[in-house]
C-alpha cells in the first residue's frame, strides 16, 4: 500500500478504531461501523474485504504506526533523551486524550483468544525497548532503565484503566506527572 493510499484511509481507520475502543470486538458490529465511517456496507467490505478481522488487523497497524513514527523512534535516536522522555509524555497524554480514551492495544490483550497476539505483543515490547534505551542513555543502568521502563508502560496502561473506570481522566495525569518525578523530570505535561 502506498503512502497516499494508507493516509487516505488513516480517517476510515481512526473511526474505526473507536468502535473497537467502545465496543470491543465482539459488541462492534457492521452497523456501528458504517455510522461511525460514514461508509456503506459495499464501501466498508470493498476497503476491507476480510470483514471486521481485516478492519481491526489494520487499525492496530495503524496505531502501531503512530506510536513507532511519534514514540518509538524519537525515543531510541534522539541525542538528547530527556527531550525524547519529555516527548513520549506529551505525545502518549495527547494520544490518549489526557486519559479519556483507552488503549486498544491494551484492550485487545484483553482477550486471550485474539489473532493479533504477536502485533500486541510487539507494540508493548517495542515501546518498553524505546523507553529503556532513552532512559539509559539519560545514565541510568541498564537494568534500573529497563526496570523503569516497564513500570511506566505498564502504569500508563493501568492509568488509562482505571481512569476510564473511575471516570477520572485526573487520574491518569496524575499518574503521568508522577512518572516524570520518578525519572527526575520537571512536571510539565498537559493540563
């Protein structure tokens, strides 16, 4: 796929997206799916001729995508890590809508029985391999670095849980705020 044709369809695949948030996978149904896209049936299973498999496949890539391009990335070649620190923290609060929005990845790995496993697995594996890069060559060692980034993935994951299950999105800042303390960070931040 081109990169105009995947920019193309990144809207199509954002709408979707919410749906899966919302709905999980069983609860999203064909009709959610036209409503939210804006798209027919015909349109939806010509873009997506594998059904809601091929549709949530490809919205996890594309948020897989987002996060190598905005985190990933600027977290493992940056020559200044606490921007790149700083960076993931800005970057995750607006992604997640400082806490009002869950994490797909997370949701999927939810379900046990889901096809994705390896792309979920990848996506956390990935952001805590960024991170722990970042957080040692901010001198940390290797082993407090990669400590440190497992306990922030994994908090930023519970912050978004327990926010939306509180109906709290403070939570989830708080929480973000507490993560840059512990790496020694100026509190910064979305407010």
């Amino acid at each position: 796929m081109t990169t105009s044709s995947r920019r193309d369809r990144d809207p199509v695949l954002q709408a979707i997206a919410e749906v899966f948030r919302r709905h999980g996978y069983e609860g999203t149904s064909l009709s959610r799916l036209t409503t939210a896209t804006g798209l027919g049936k015909g349109s939806l299973y010509n873009l997506f001729p594998h059904g809601k498999e091929q549709m949530i496949a490809e919205a996890l890539a594309h948020i897989q995508r987002w996060f190598e391009t905005e985190i990933f990335v600027p977290l493992e070649e940056t020559e200044n890590p606490s921007a790149g620190i700083e960076r993931m923290f800005r970057s995750t609060e607006q992604y997640f809508q400082s806490g009002q929005r869950i994490c797909l990845m997370g949701l999927m790995a939810l379900d046990g029985d889901t096809p994705f496993g390896t792309q979920i697995q990848a996506y956390f594996s990935d952001w805590q391999t960024a991170l722990a890069s970042a957080i040692y060559k901010s001198g940390k060692p290797q082993e407090e670095a990669t400590d440190l980034a497992e306990e922030i993935v994994s908090g930023i994951q519970g912050a978004l849980v327990l926010a939306h299950a509180q109906s709290d999105a403070g939570i989830f800042l708080r929480r973000m705020q507490s993560f840059r303390r512990r790496l020694e960070f100026p509190c910064g931040g979305l407010q």
